[in-house]
C-alpha cells in the first residue's frame, strides 16, 4: 500500500497535505507514478526486504560520512511506500551515493545502493532536474566512454578538459602521483596503458547501447550529447553493413 499525505486527502476533501519533502507542487500522480517505475523495476524485489532501522548500512556508508546523506532512509523510505519522501530522495539524496555498495552488509539482506540504482535510473530515464544537473559535468566522460569504448583514465584529468569539476581536478592532476601512492592499485591505469578496442568489440557496443536503450537514456538528459552519440554510431554500423 502507498502511503502518502494525498492518500487521506481522498477521505477528506479539506485536508492540505503537509510539504513535508519540499516538492508539494509537483502533483501526487506525478510521484506515485515514478515510484512505481522504481518499484517494477526486476531487481527491486532482490534489493528489499523490508528494514531493520539498525543503522548498519550507515555506518558502512561513505557517503554518510560527508554528506546530509544516509542509505538507511533510502531503505526506510522505499519500505513505507512513502512517495513523498522517495520523490525528494530522487532529487536530492541519490546523487550522494557513490555506488560503492558497501551497504550489502545490511543484515535484513537488502541493497540500499542498488535501490538508488534504480532510483537514479527512474530519474534519467524521466528527465527529473536532479538527473540533468547530478550528470552535467560529465557529459565529456559519456562521450568518451560511449564513441570509443574505453574508460576516462586520472592522467586524462586536467582543468581545462574538465572546467566545470572544479578546483579540485587541478590539485589531482598537479599531484597525480601522490594520489596514486594514496588510492588502490586499479586507479594506477594511465592512457598509455594500451586501453585499444577492437573494432569488433566497439561495433558490439554501439548495439548494445542502441538495442538496450542505454543511448536512449542519455537523450532525456542531454539532447545535444544524444544526437552526436547517436550519429556516430550509426554511421559506424552502416559501414559495417548493420542496419540498427
Ligand atoms: S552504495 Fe551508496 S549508499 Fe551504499 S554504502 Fe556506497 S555510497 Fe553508501
Ligand atoms: S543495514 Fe539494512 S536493516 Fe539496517 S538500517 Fe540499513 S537497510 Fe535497514
């Protein structure tokens, strides 16, 4: 069962839901209808069991350490149907996560950032503002990933190549090799570390990213990114002889 303030509102035609989430003006509809996006998703089942309250995911969360952000809310929220809460969480919280999944401690069984993943999804794939803004310094890197099937590797991060990261990218890039000393050894890769696709492999990728609808998100998000993307790889499918 939902629960919503809108809810009691049915049975009671003077009743004025309380703006307990901020976003009282977006219509109620509106939220349950993204709440049942997030909860039809096939991984929902698996990622909730209802929750405990014990606080355990938010001490393994590292998000939770830094920000106005906790994983156990996510779970509490998505357990009570509470579609109010679970609206202003896909504006503001879930882009706190950093997907780290260090949550799956959870003793109840659940997956609080898998529960995100879906929620982020929902708000991509729906256009939701906080999709636009959470993803807008990184449109660079989903071009990149996306045309060449390689990954953004720290030695390609530099101010002027990504002015909007902030101050921070030129105090990574000044002091690369320090970082390094300090971070796990899979973040040591560089570009000359020989990240070539086969042209097989980047013809494969290209239909997947067109036949799962990965590309079509993006068009939700950054019209202009989706259309480059989209020509590129169509272009490259036609010289292949695949019709997408
Ligand atoms: S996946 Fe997200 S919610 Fe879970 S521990 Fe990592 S940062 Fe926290
Ligand atoms: S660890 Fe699991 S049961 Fe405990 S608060 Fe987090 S989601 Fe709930």
């Amino acid at each position: 069962m939902i629960q919503t303030s809108a809810r009691h509102a049915e049975t009671d035609a003077h009743y004025k839901a309380p703006d307990v989430a901020g976003y009282g003006e977006v219509p109620h509809d509106e939220k349950v209808r993204l709440f049942e996006q997030v909860k039809g998703d096939f991984r929902f089942a698996d990622y909730l069991f209802g929750c405990y309250e014990c606080g355990i995911c938010v001490a393994a969360c590292p998000s939770a350490k830094f920000y106005d952000f906790s994983p156990r809310r996510v779970a509490q929220a998505a357990a009570r149907e509470d579609v109010d809460l679970i609206y202003q969480q896909m504006q503001e919280d879930i882009w706190e996560c950093s997907q780290c999944f260090s949550c799956l401690r959870c003793p109840r069984g659940n997956n609080p950032g898998g529960i995100i993943t879906i929620m982020r999804e929902v708000a991509v794939n729906n256009g939701l503002a906080s999709a636009k803004e959470a993803l807008v310094g990184y449109s660079r890197i989903i071009y990149k990933i996306m045309s060449s099937g390689t990954q953004v590797s720290p030695d390609m991060l530099r101010s002027d190549a990504f002015p909007d990261w902030g101050p921070e990218t030129a105090d990574v890039a000044d002091n690369l090799d320090l970082w390094r000393r300090a971070l796990p050894a899979e973040t040591m890769h560089t570009t000359s570390a020989g990240w070539s696709v086969a042209d097989k492999t980047l013809v494969e990728l290209y239909l997947i990213w067109l036949e799962t609808g990965a590309l079509d998100m993006i068009a939700e998000v950054d019209r202009g990114l989706h259309s480059i993307l989209l020509e590129l790889m169509e272009e490259r499918l036609e010289e292949e002889g695949i019709q997408p």
